[in-house]
C-alpha cells in the first residue's frame, strides 16, 4: 500500500495545522489554539487615542532545527516570500544538522548613567573613583530592585569611560545586569536610580534625570549563528518569464559567495544585506510582543561597532562545496512584562513557538535571521525579485480582490 504524502503546511486546514504545531511543541496548549482561532477578536488594550484595531498576518515556519531540536516560529509579516523564503532555508539547512546557534553564558543589559558639570581637571580621578567603589555601588544598584535580586538577577559589573562632548567632558558608566528573562529596562533604571546619589558624592558631578537609561546597543546579548546548506538544494531549475533558468548548486553558492563579500566591503550594499536578516528577526519579534525598534537600533548599530558599517553575516563556500552561512548580531528581548504579559495572543504566538527563556528565543529568532538572509540572496542571485518576491506579492494582491468581490 502506498504511503500517503503528508500535505504540505500552507494546505492544511486550521485544526491539522493545530495539530503540526502540538507534535513538534506538545506544550501547545488547547487555550492557545482557540486563542488563534479567535484571531478576530481584538483582546488587547487599547492605543492612546484609539480609533481601531490593525491586524498583520502571523505564518510559522514548520519546523526549524536549531541545536538538534524541532520549533515552529511564529513570523508577523505582510510580506508572504519573508515566510516561505525562510522556511524553505530552513529545510534546506536542516538536511546538513540545521542551526547552531550560541548565546552568553548569562545575557545581560546594559544600563548607563551620565555624570556632568564635573571640572575637566578631575574627571579622571572621578572615574577613578567610580573604579575603587564598584563594589558598593553594585550592592547600592542591586538593593534598588530586590525582586529581580530574589530571582537571581543582579548587577554584575559597572565600567566608567570619559567622553568629550560639544557641552564638555562628561563621565559615562555603563553597568551590566543579569535581568533575567525580562528586557531591563524598568530594572535598570531603577538599579540607576539607587546608585547616582552616591556617585554625584564620588565625582561631585551631576547625574541628571534622563541621564540613567538602557542601551539597546547589548553586547552582552550576542547571539551567534552558524548553518551549512546543501549545495544540491540551492539549486534552481524554474520557468521566469517564459523562459526556463537553471542554475547549478554550484554556481549558486559562487554566487552568494560573491554577493556576501560584496556587502562586506561596501556599506550601501551592507545596508540592504542586513535588512534581509532583519525581515526575519522582526517578524518573529512583532508575533511575539518584542520592540522591534530595539531590534532593529541594536543590530544596525553593531554592524558599525569599532568599523566601519558591515553586513552582520557572511556566507563562503566549505570543504563540501556546501555553503557555510555565520551570523553575529545582539538581540535584546524580553518575555516578562510589556506585551508578553496583556496580549492574549502575544502569549499563544510565544508558546507556539516551544521557548522556555529568553536565551532559547534569542538562538531560535537568529537562526531565522540567518535563514532568511540566505533566502533573500538566493532569490537576489536567483530567479531576481521581480520573480520571486513579486511573484509572491501579486498573488497576495489577487486572493485580497478576490475576498473583496466576494463580499
């Protein structure tokens, strides 16, 4: 007897697609599914001068391996190709072991608190000062949120530089915090607060108000992120304008070759690279509740961190003939507080997912950063995105006129 072909994701109807995602996630529970099933009701707070309610489209990838295990990201985009492109990589990655991704040991936030109105004579020996009393200001930081404290959170080191500025010098004193699975940014300004009237007395400068903020430039939340694709899958054999192209495995990794060391060496190029890996980190992120403009700041700014403006990944060609595929980027998140803890279907996406912690998100959403960076180049190098994504866009465009004349 033949064995059936199991339908292909986009075919399935909403209860076997429930149904994909709870045997990859068995956590996925029956509250979550009705939740989006319910996807039309709108059970979330209300903007500041609220007028209506805007909805984008959440797809999952079924099935991503990142470390040896299976998940179904929940991606929030308008764009169909960002969906298909990178579950399409992701099966391509998965026949050479899938992702390896890398975090920390402990990822943590960055806190700064900004001293002025010190003399440019003894700014030096103000940070001196700050330098032989690390020890107490961390206690004084860590008593200002003894929540995060009792959870296992903390201040773990603080770091005084001198800059100059158009207003002058100013003294400059990043700390990290392990804030857990929360962003920090209510944690840290707090663990500021408890520490900036000792260190107006340590430097006799001022820390004024706004002074004491996070960075979302978070080196200590690197994630690190490394696949090889097969060769033989990136090959393209397709009918684009009436005329057949084919392109071999081999000649597509040259190709990306060529093109990731282009966005290399060239930041107008770099730019556009690096938009393709954030196509598919933001999408993960808006499903799921995160501050996309953190995301976005974060890697835009490290891909110009001590160099000039680079792309965040690159792509080169492996002893196999395969291509090897190593990303590099910060991603600060949070699954405590903010839209994960009033958004009903924030919480479904999130468990959709099969997360546990905010290390185990931050691999998987660089993971599909990577994969669809790899999709992006292929389609560039490709069948071009006129054909590729266009092609995606049109029919996207007809299903909405089509729904329109049927109403």
């Amino acid at each position: 007897m033949a064995v059936r072909e199991r339908k292909k994701f986009r075919e399935m109807g909403f209860d076997e697609k429930m149904g994909f995602i709870s045997e990859i996630n068995p956590g996925f529970s029956d509250a979550s599914k009705e939740t989006m099933r319910n996807w039309s009701s709108a059970a979330v707070p209300e903007a500041e001068n609220h007028v209506t309610y805007q909805k984008t489209g959440v797809g999952i990838i079924p099935g991503i391996l990142v470390n040896g295990k299976r998940y179904t990201p929940t991606m929030g985009t308008e764009e169909a190709s960002v969906v298909a492109g990178a579950s399409n990589a992701a099966k391509m990655a998965g026949k050479r072991g899938g992702f390896r991704a890398s975090v920390e040991d402990i990822m943590t936030t960055t806190g700064q608190i900004e001293v002025v109105k010190i003399p440019a004579e003894k700014i030096e020996e103000a940070k001196l000062e700050i330098e032989r009393n690390e020890k107490r200001l961390i206690e004084m930081g860590n008593e200002a949120t003894p929540n995060l404290v009792a959870a296992g959170g903390r201040i773990l080191s603080i770091t005084p530089r001198v800059i100059e500025t158009r207003m002058g010098p100013q003294l400059i004193i990043n700390f990290e915090a392990d804030c857990k699975d929360a962003m920090g940014a209510a944690a840290t300004s707090k663990m500021a607060q408890g520490m900036s009237p000792e260190i107006e007395k340590l430097t006799g400068g001022e820390v004024i108000v706004m002074g004491k903020v996070i960075s979302n430039l978070m080196l200590g939340r690197m994630v690190t992120v490394d696949a090889t694709f097969d060769k033989e899958s990136l090959a393209l054999k397709k009918e684009i304008n009436g005329k057949m192209v084919e392109i071999s495995g081999e000649e597509m990794v040259e190709r990306i070759c060529y093109t990731s060391a282009w966005g290399e060496a060239d930041q107008f190029r770099a730019t556009t690279h690096n938009k393709g890996i954030m196509n598919g980190i933001d999408a993960v992120g808006l499903a799921l509740g995160q501050d996309t403009r953190a995301l976005e700041s974060a890697a835009h700014s490290y891909a110009a961190f001590g160099r000039p403006y680079t792309s965040l990944s690159y792509f080169e060609k492996d002893a196999n003939g395969d291509l090897h595929g190593h990303l590099e980027v910060p991603i600060p998140l949070g699954l405590v507080g903010g839209a994960t803890a009033i958004n009903e279907q924030v919480k479904a996406n999130i468990e959709a997912t099969g997360c546990k912690n905010v290390p185990e998100l931050a691999m998987l959403i660089g993971s599909v950063g990577l994969a669809q960076n790899l999709a992006a180049l292929r389609m560039l190098v490709g069948e071009g995105v006129t054909s590729g994504h266009g092609s995606l866009h049109r029919k996207r465009v007809e299903e909405a006129e089509k729904l329109k004349r049927a109403r």
